[in-house]
C-alpha cells in the first residue's frame, strides 16, 4: 500500500525453466517456500470486510489502495458500487448513497 510501490515483479515461477531458488512452485507443481511466503503476503494484503453498519451509518475497515467492489444489503435491497482507493497516506471517506 506505499505510495512509491507500482508493482511486484516475479522473475520465476516453475524451478524448470528458471535460475536455481528464483521460483516458486517445484518441478512436482508443489509450492516451494519462496511460494509460500508469495500467497502468505496475498493473504495478508487483500482487503475483505464484513460488518454491520454503526448507529452513525458509518462502516470502517482498513483498506490498501486500489479498486473495491462494495456490495450493500439491506432489507429492502442489495446495492452493489464500485470505489477507488489512491495511493496516500492518510484515511479516506466515501459516501454511498441509497
């Protein structure tokens, strides 16, 4: 979520067709370490919320930027919005009407 990143960049994927220890899955199709720690940053990284709306109708979560699908259901209907989080340092607000 740094401002200065712009990416990741994977020199190797199967142990076959690149230099020693520069992949991550063995030449069985098994995750080697290096791919391991890959998925554990994955799943560290992505942004799920689930919650409840507070009585100010405010919803909170921590989030990295990047582009959000939001699904909002309610009893009489499901509203689904797309939001855009930029790069920056500090917290952001978004209103979704319904």
């Amino acid at each position: 979520a740094h401002p200065a990143v712009e990416g990741v960049m994977l020199w190797g994927f199967w142990e076959l067709f690149v230099r020693e220890n520069a992949h991550l899955v063995n030449a069985e199709g098994g995750v080697n370490e290096a791919g391991k720690r890959l998925l554990g940053l994955k799943r560290e990284w992505l942004s799920r919320a689930h919650g409840l709306v507070e009585e100010e109708c405010e919803f909170r979560f921590r989030g990295f930027h990047g582009t959000y699908d939001v699904e909002i259901i309610t009893p009489c209907e499901k509203v689904c919005k797309t939001i855009v989080v930029d790069k920056g340092y500090g917290p952001m607000e978004v209103s979704i009407d319904l």
